[in-house]
C-alpha cells in the first residue's frame, strides 16, 4: 500500500514569489493535514483538510491557503513568500480524520528555500 | 502557547540501557497522546499512542505512560538500540477545536554503541 506522497521533495523559490505544494494521502484516507517545521519549533498546524472542507485552521497569515480535491489530494499554496516561509512543509493523512483515536500518517516532506 | 512540551531537547543513553523521554501539556482537553519519531529529511512515523482512559500502552520495546493529574506523559525504550537514534515527537489531541495534532518541540535521542 502506497504511502502519502509529497511534491517536490525540493524547492527554491525567491521573495515574493508563490509556490504550491501537493500531497497525496494513503488511499482510502479521507484526511489531510498540514504541518511546517522549522529548527526548534517542531510541528506547526497549518490545516486540515476533510471531504473537501478546511475543518481546522492553525495560527498562519493568510498567505498559506489549502484545498483538497474529491480524490482527497490536497494542495498547499503560500503566496508572496517570505524569507521566513523557508521550512519543511509535511503533510499527514489518517483514515477517518483528526478527533477520532486514529494516527496520521506522514509524507517526507517539501523542503521549501526561500532565497 | 506551547500547549505540548518537551523540556529536554536531547537525551544521550547507553546502548542497552532505558531511554526515558518526557512530555508535559497543558490543555486538559487532549485525550490522545502519540509519540512519533522522525529521521533527517524524512517524515515523521508513528510509534504508539495512548488514550486518556488508559495509563500504559506497550508495543515491544516501546512503553508509554501516562499521568493524567500530572498532565504527563513519557516515553520508554527498553533496551535502547543505535538504530533508535533519531527526533522524538510527542503529540496531543482532543475533540471539536481541539482536535488537530498538536507537537511538542521535539527531542533528540542519541544511542551509543
């Protein structure tokens, strides 16, 4: 069984500039989250995604958007981006979603650059 | 607000030895507690999780225990490997606004041979 699939793995992008990302949850999971990771930080919450619907939203500008398609395939999209935006972006999926006792599965990662 | 904290953010041990790693929250909303670990340039991969109703969950070498008074949970590998060496997160959840992963910092668990 295929596992959550993140691309790019890398990528670089300059100041200002947007950047999508797209993830691919274990099939038949219905439930994408996304996560950044800086150094010392640990794991942000970005968002979740379930059915098509953004159910929870983290503490983020409003420059980090999301959505997810009917096939559950998610895309995460920051625009006019910043040095700071430099991070690993990781996305996790799980069966039934977030507030019931399943766990999430995680992608390797997209490591944006912000240059 | 750090609702999910790890302390120490690294811990050395002797192969063969326990490693212990500690996690303390304070949103006594959260109702499941997972532990995953995480290697350089990959994800993070679940190792065991624990529900509130519960104060110890074991799967093999990996026990985790939890206080709920306390508002604390730890981690114990016995007997630690080299190959354990990596990034240990810990995470909560609860229900409704609750509900998303919250992560902990992280800590850095070392393994000598």
């Amino acid at each position: 069984k295929a596992g959550v699939t993140q691309t790019p793995r890398y990528l670089i992008k300059t100041r200002g500039q947007q950047v999508t990302l797209s993830c691919s949850p274990i099939s038949g999971h219905r439930s994408v989250s996304w996560y950044q990771q800086t150094p010392g930080q640990g794991l942000q919450f970005l968002f979740e995604y379930f059915s098509e619907t953004q159910r929870n939203k983290g503490n983020f500008p409003g420059r980090f958007s999301g959505r997810q398609f009917s096939n559950s395939r998610s895309e995460m999209n920051v625009s006019t981006l910043e040095l700071g935006d430099s991070a690993l972006y990781l996305c996790a999926s799980s069966l039934l979603g977030q507030g019931l006792n399943t766990e999430a599965f995680f992608g390797q990662g997209t490591r944006l650059t912000v240059v | 607000d750090q609702q999910v904290k790890q302390n120490s953010p690294s811990l050395s041990v002797q192969e063969g030895r326990i490693s212990i790693l500690n996690c303390d929250y304070t949103n006594s909303m959260f109702d499941y507690f997972l532990w995953y670990k995480k290697y350089p340039a990959e994800g993070p991969t679940f190792l065991i999780s624990i529900s509130s109703i519960k104060d110890k969950n074991e799967d093999g070498r990996f026990t985790v225990f939890l206080n709920k008074s306390a508002k604390h949970l730890s981690l114990h590998i016995v007997p630690s490997q080299p190959g354990d060496s990596a990034v240990y997160f810990c995470a909560a959840r609860g229900t409704g606004a609750n509900s998303k992963l919250t992560f902990g910092k992280g800590i850095t668990l070392s393994v000598r041979p």
